[in-house]
C-alpha cells in the first residue's frame, strides 16, 4: 500500500541529482552524442532538488505525486 511508503521519498533521503549526473558522466565517459536539452535538464533538476532540500527535506514527494499521477492515469483512460 502506498501508506507505507510514506516518507520514503523525502527529498533528504532521495538524491535523484546523483543518479542523473552519474548518467552524463556515464555518457561522457563512452562519448555518447547527447542533445543540449537533456544537459540542461539535468542541471536543472539538480538546481531544484537542491533548493526544496535547503526549503523542506521532509516533503515526501510520492504524497505529493500521488494524486496528480492518479489524475493523469483516469484521464489518458477516459481519452481511449
């Protein structure tokens, strides 16, 4: 259930930035040609993640995710 999941996935325990950067060096290590906008992307979302980590790192982002992506499920069902 997603109850306990709670709390797994504050922004003080996931580091999402990490994972992605450790994917462009991953690509710059192989020289893999890679679209500008992905780079920034990346930058982008480590910007983010580390300014709501400094603002609140105990804001669980699957308690927040959760109903948004609910919505979006029953919509992309209803437009079948």
């Amino acid at each position: 259930s997603h109850a306990s999941l709670r709390g797994e996935f504050t922004l003080s325990r996931l580091d999402v930035g990490k994972v992605l950067l450790d994917v462009l060096s991953a690509v710059r290590d192989h020289r893999v040609m890679i679209e500008a906008n992905y780079t920034t992307l990346v930058t982008s979302i480590c910007i983010l993640e580390g300014l709501g980590r400094q603002l609140d790192p105990d804001l669980d982002l699957f308690t927040l995710a959760l109903p948004i992506l609910a919505k979006q499920a029953v919509s992309d069902l209803l437009r079948r």
